[in-house]
C-alpha cells in the first residue's frame, strides 16, 4: 500500500509541476500581450492629437500613392481610403469627411 500511495504522490507532483509550467507560460504570454495593448494604445494616443488638417494630408497622401501604383479600390477594406477609416474613430470622421478622398472611383474590367 505505500507503494501505490507514493506512486500516486510522485504521479501528483509531477501534475502540479506541469500546471505550475503552464501557467508561468500562461501568464509570460499575458504579460507579453499587455506590453503589446500598452504600445499600441500609446500608438493610437498619438495619431489621436495629429490635427485633422495633417490627418487629411497624410491620407490623400496614401490614397495618391495607391492611384499611382494602380491597386486603388474604393471598395476594398483592406487598402486606403477605407483601411484609413479602421484606425480609430476620430480617423474615419476625417476620413469620411473629406472628399478628396473619394473623387476617383476605380472600376475593375475582368
């Protein structure tokens, strides 16, 4: 009967090892994620105080850049002028708003 019991502790201990691994990773993962969240929430804190004057340039700037290269869509998320408006909410207003944004509508012929 020792035997069994002290099997079973050492099967024990070696669970509670593995858990104790786990969560370290577990919680190394978490803090990795946090540092991440801080750095993008300071990112965004700093194009929330560029003026919309500049925040307009700066996206016509990158709108012309995808007229120049020919991969301009107005209907396609994932490319300016519509990719400029997931920034934040501040971003889509000046985004939405100015219409030089929107003067050229691409149309694909297959």
């Amino acid at each position: 009967m020792p035997d069994a019991v002290s099997s079973d502790l050492s099967q024990l201990d070696d669970e509670v090892h593995a858990a104790e691994k786990a969560l370290y990773e577990l919680q190394h993962r978490r803090s990795s994620c946090k540092q991440l969240v801080a750095g993008l929430k300071r990112a965004l804190s700093s194009i929330r105080i560029i003026p919309s004057e500049l925040l307009s340039e700066i996206f016509l700037m990158c709108r012309n850049d995808a007229l120049q290269f020919r991969n301009y869509s107005i209907f396609d998320a994932t490319r300016a002028p519509l990719l400029l408006a997931h920034i934040s909410s501040g971003s889509r207003t000046v985004c939405l708003s100015d219409a030089r944004l929107w003067n050229h509508i691409h149309v694909h012929e297959p």
